[in-house]
C-alpha cells in the first residue's frame, strides 16, 4: 500500500497487526510512525506502550509484541533494519527468519509491530514475502512534484505562507527532493520573505543552497559554453562546500549519459518524452537537459561519454588522480566547443 493508505488506516482504526515500511523517503516514514503513536497511545503512557529495537533476536522481537498493553487497546513495537530482511545470508539469520516467520502467521491483536527498513529489504528472502502476506508493505517513495506541492503548503500553512506548483518544483530541482532537507529550505524562504505571503522562484534563486544535481548542471552549462574559468569556480564551490572528486565526476558521467539518450531521441523522433519517463527526469531537469542536449550532436555527447567511462577506471585502477580526470573531463569539453562542428549552433 501506499504511505497515503496508511494513514487512511489510521484514521478507521481498521489497523494490520504487522507492516513493513520500505522506500527511499525516510521523512515519510517518521512521520508516518509519528502518526501511529498518536493514534495508539494514550498521553503520558508512550514510554509504557511502545518499544523501539535494533539489532534484537526473533525471540526479543516477539517478546516485545505479546507484552500486553497498559491501558490501552495496542502497543507499538518499532524494530529498525532487521538483519534477516536485508542481503546476506548466514545460518543464524535463516534460524531467525524461520522463527519469525511462524509467528507471524497469528500475531496478537493488541500491538502494532513495525519493521522499518532504510530503503529495501531483500525481496528475494521468504520473509519479506511472509510480511506482505501476513501484514502490509507501506511503500514510501518519492512525491511526486504534485505532491510535494501539496505538502510544501501544509508545512506553511501554519507560517501563514504559500508557494505555488512551478515555485515549489523549482526549489526540489534546486535543492534536491530529500525531504529534511527541503523542510529546512522551506522554513528559511519563510522568514526570507517577511511580510509576503508566496514564496517566488526569485526567493529561491537567491538563498537556497543548490544540490550537486542543480551544480553539475550549471557547470556543464558552462563547459558546453566554453567558459572554463566559471566552470572551474562551480567545481572548487562544490568541493569546498564537501562534494568529492568521485561523487562531482559520478554525476557528470550520469549526465552525460542522461544528455545522449536525449539527444538520440531528438535526432530519431524529435520527442523526448518516452526517455524522460524512463530515466524518471524532473520536469525542470527535463527541460533543462534537453536544451543541453540539443547544443551537441550525439556523436560528440557519446565520445565525451565513453572517455569518461574510461577514465572512470582509470581512478578505480589508480592509474588516474580523481581531480585530474575532472580536469581532463572539462578540458575536453573545452576543446570539442572550440573546433567547430562538433557543437551545433545556438
């Protein structure tokens, strides 16, 4: 189910006696677990009534869920990325999965167990299949930027602050679509903004740090340009605000990538649309890539990928400096913009 049934669950009280929370959006998640404490627990008695484990046995795990609740109807047992419900596999974790999954075959009424996972569990293992069968999977993906509009609104209705659909769009593709992260942006562009109640694209320009996605972006706006002196200044501003070598070059080399399976769709089809969904492209880096795309044929944006990949292996073999491969990366794009013909005119 999705983390919005979850909380339609709530709201009955029509609640499964176990779940397993997986997904990428980990604010999603407390948020969510926030939502069903509040629901099950008295007031006064959450410390009586609810139990959080890490790195426990079966045997604690189930021990901690029959534990009758103290006045009230449910307890709440949390345990946090269970070892038999990730990859791997050793003997003793078979033993505990084997345990587990007996019991959940008849759990109690009277708690509300919760497996919460950072990210994924292992689909491949029979008790992860168990606990969708017996419980209920809550997926917590990312939202999508209708959502995040909607949400975006509800963190500001209490500043008495707004931000409209593109505004809101905008800033995840400026800053990235964690969402710890953006409720931190958020709440500075409301006291950015004083007395104004809309929060504008101009707001955002101005004080939100940008991610590596946004900077990569910029910077290769400006190597495609052939202005390497700003592209230089956007590199030694990531990595003095703790970007690494490997993880500015990692994302070259996936927009690079993204950038040639665009410009391929241009030339066959003149539609980008079908790539976009696939590599799941922001509306705003859609649009953004595209344009990039069409300043270069596909055959320079492949060359430029494929010396990339080789000296990508070049670093993992030590045959090659991670800041000297950025270097040589945006020489190269330096020099294909200056011999003419291999950049196709604005």
């Amino acid at each position: 189910m999705t983390w919005k049934e979850f909380y339609a669950q709530i709201k009955t009280g029509d609640l499964q006696s176990v779940y397993l929370f997986s997904g990428p959006e980990e604010y999603l998640k407390r948020e969510a677990l926030g939502a069903l404490a509040k629901s099950l627990l008295p007031p006064g008695l959450e410390q009586l009534n609810e139990t959080a484990l890490e790195g426990a046995s079966a045997l604690e795990i189930i021990d901690a869920a029959e534990t009758l609740p103290f006045m009230c109807e449910r307890r709440m047992v949390v345990v946090r990325d269970w070892a038999p419900l990730l990859g791997g596999k050793s003997r003793s974790e078979e033993d505990e999965a084997a345990r587990m999954l007996e019991w959940l075959k008849n759990p109690p009424a009277s708690c509300v167990l919760v497996f919460l996972m950072r990210g994924e569990p292992d689909g491949r293992k029979k008790l992860t299949t168990a606990l969708k069968k017996y419980g209920a999977e809550v997926r917590f993906d990312p939202l999508s930027d209708a959502e995040l509009c909607r949400w975006a609104n509800a963190c500001l209705k209490p500043m008495g602050k707004t931000i409209s659909q593109p505004a809101a769009s905008h800033l995840a593709f400026t800053a990235g679509r964690d969402l710890t992260r953006l409720r931190g942006e958020i709440e500075k562009l409301a006291d950015y903004i004083g007395e104004r109640s809309e929060i504008a694209i101009e707001d955002i320009e101005e004080i939100v740090s940008p991610s590596l996605e946004f900077s990569v972006f910029e910077m290769l706006d400006f190597l495609f340009a052939g202005d390497l002196a700003r592209a230089e200044r956007s590199l030694n501003t990531l990595l003095m605000g703790g970007q690494t070598c490997v993880g500015v070059f990692a994302m070259v080399v996936r927009q690079l990538r993204m950038l040639a399976h665009l410009a391929l769709a241009q030339r066959e089809s003149g539609n980008t649309a079908a790539v976009e969904k696939a590599l799941k492209l922001h509306p705003y880096a859609a649009k953004r890539a595209a344009r990039q795309a069409r300043t270069l044929d596909v055959e320079t944006l492949l060359r430029l990928y494929r010396q990339c990949v080789d000296m990508d292996c070049a670093i993992k073999s030590g045959r090659l400096r991670d800041r000297e491969a950025l270097q040589f990366m945006m020489l190269k794009i330096v020099e294909m913009h200056g011999k003419g013909g291999t950049l196709r005119g604005r």
